[in-house]
C-alpha cells in the first residue's frame, strides 16, 4: 500500500509485556500521519533502566540511564513492489525513566509515554535540541503533537 508507515515494537528486560503495548501502534502512526510523514519504517523497543544504561554507555559515552534514546537511520530502499520506503531508526524508551519522570513532573505516566514517543520520532526526524527549556522549537512542536494526539495509552 503506497504511502504506508510501519511500526515494529518489542521490549527487552521486562518481566511481562505492559498491557497497554498494542496501543503503541496506532497512536505512533497517528504521530506520523500528524506529522504528514509517509512510507516510514521505525522500531521501538520498550526496556528497563539497565538496558538502557547499556546503551547510553556504549553510544553516547554517558554513564547512567535515560528516558529515551533514538537511532536515527534514514537509509532509502525499494520495497518487493518497488515502492521506495525510509528505515527510519529505532527509538528505545526505559519503562523505568517513563515512571520515575511521571512522579517528578507531575504528569500521568501515559501522558509520558506519549510524549517520550513523539520525542524519539522528532529525532528520528531529523530534529534536535541543545536543552530541554520549553522555548527549543523541537520540544515546542512536541508539546503541539501531544495536545493533538491525545489518546490514552497506558492503563493497567
């Protein structure tokens, strides 16, 4: 189907899968539709504090965990049916951080899962930000899409 996007979604290091996780899904493809992106492919992997410690570590050389980490690909290629797509990147989010920010933000743990999604996609966009003051354009246009998409996702 032209103009397509697709969402992979695993975990790693959690005991059980969250309820909520086949939501993800549809609300990130509402994100991408929002965003008037197309024929994206992107994987998101939900994982606990110490996976993602591993992987600040090894790629960013920063030695603690964090809330969201993205790795943005962007590679073109031709699908079966010749259709050209994008391998986006993969977004990586602690379960651990998406709770522990909830508590000191004051905000619902689903309306920080959804955030963190739309962060790692704006990222996987291209886009980028030097801190995390609300006057960055990117985290502006995040606050945006978050109003916009306001889906509840997380209820166990």
């Amino acid at each position: 189907m032209p103009n397509e996007n697709r969402v992979f979604i695993s975990t790693e290091n959690l005991i059980d899968d969250p309820l909520w996780l086949p939501k993800v899904e549809s609300f990130l493809l509402k994100v991408l539709e929002r965003m008037e992106i197309q024929n994206w492919d992107l994987s998101v992997v939900f994982c606990n504090d110490e996976f993602i410690h591993t992987l600040n570590k090894t790629y960013r050389h920063i030695d603690s965990p964090t809330d969201v980490l993205s790795f943005e690909n962007g590679e073109k290629y031709f699908n079966e049916d010749g259709e050209a797509r994008i391998l986006a990147g993969d977004i990586i989010i602690s379960l651990d951080s998406v709770k522990a920010n909830a508590y000191a933000f004051y905000v619902s743990i689903d309306e920080e899962l959804r955030r963190l999604l739309i962060h790692g996609v704006l990222h996987l966009f291209g886009m980028d930000h030097t801190d995390n003051s609300p006057e960055q354009e990117m985290l502006q246009l995040q606050e945006k899409i978050l109003a916009e998409t306001a889906e509840e996702l997380y209820r166990e």
